[in-house]
C-alpha cells in the first residue's frame, strides 16, 4: 500500500494525487504498463478505465474530467505500484 493523499487541484477543476514521502515515478516502467496518450521528458498523459492521468516524474497525479473518488484512489495506487523507484 503506498501513501499518498488524493485532493481537489487549487483551482478545483480537477483532483490530484501526491505522495506523502518523496519519490520519483520511472515513466518507463509505465509507459510499458499502461495507454499513453501523451510523452514529454517529465510528465506522461495515460488513459486508464476511460480517464486521462497526467502523471508527473516527481509523483504528482492530475486526474482529467472524473469525480469518482474511489476509482481515483484505486488507479493511483496502481500507477503508484507500478512505477515508483
């Protein structure tokens, strides 16, 4: 089980994950795991269970156009698993 805290973004148009200890995500890793929709050096766009994820190298999620708590805990524990270092 990874730690993290799911939130309303400042602007409250969109949630956001973040880790609550520090830790890198290796985009590798989850762009082999994972739809990706959108690459940079930093930061990946994927395309989980219908929703975008803009996922962060430093560990912040930005979730796109969902309210479903629950399906947002449970995806960001999958990325999290996933692809963290």
């Amino acid at each position: 089980m990874v730690d993290f805290i799911l939130s309303k973004c400042k602007t409250k148009a969109a949630f956001s994950a973040k880790l609550n200890k520090n830790g890198k995500l290796d985009l590798g890793k989850l762009k082999e795991k994972f739809e990706v929709v959108m690459e940079t050096s930093i930061l990946l766009v994927l395309k989980i269970e219908g929703i975008e994820i803009v996922v962060h190298r430093h560990g912040e999620l930005l979730f796109k156009n969902c309210e479903d708590v629950s399906l947002m805990e449970k995806i960001a524990e999958e990325i999290y698993s996933s692809g963290l270092r």
